[in-house]
C-alpha cells in the first residue's frame, strides 16, 4: 500500500506528515532523519491500528506537483 507523505521544511528542519494518518508526524533536524523517523511513525501508526481492531486507512490523497517557471514574477499574469 503507498501513502503520501508530505515533507516540508522549517527554520528548524523539517517535518512530515500523511494526510490519511491523522496524527502520524515526524520531525527532525536533517531531511533523511525526517524520512525515517515518518517511515517507522508509520509502521507504528499502522500495527497500532490493527492491533485495536481499526481498519486501515488506504490512500485518498492524490498527488500533484506545481513548478514555478524560472521568472515567474515577470510573467503575464493576466486572467481572460
């Protein structure tokens, strides 16, 4: 099963988080601590949720990546 993990960065380091495990976060100072402490957050998440009889949540979140052009701020910005 794929989950998104969504990882952003902050003036201290970084955080993680999924959108379909509510309350299964990580945070860390370097991007590599913040992967694998999500990965064993939600390993944990999950065998939690079993073992409590909860049925496990699979992937809603859908994926989409927005890239800025290079001079965006020089761009037409016009709305027809």
């Amino acid at each position: 099963m794929e989950y998104l993990v969504v990882l952003e960065k902050s003036d201290s380091g970084f955080g993680a988080y999924l959108p379909d495990l509510p309350g299964c976060i990580a945070v860390a100072e370097t991007l590599e601590e913040t992967k694998e402490l999500i990965t064993e957050a939600v390993n944990l998440h999950i065998d939690r949720m079993r073992e409590m009889g909860l049925p496990v949540a699979s992937c809603s979140s859908l994926r989409f990546v927005f890239e800025m052009e290079p001079n965006m701020d020089e761009v037409d910005t016009q709305v027809i």
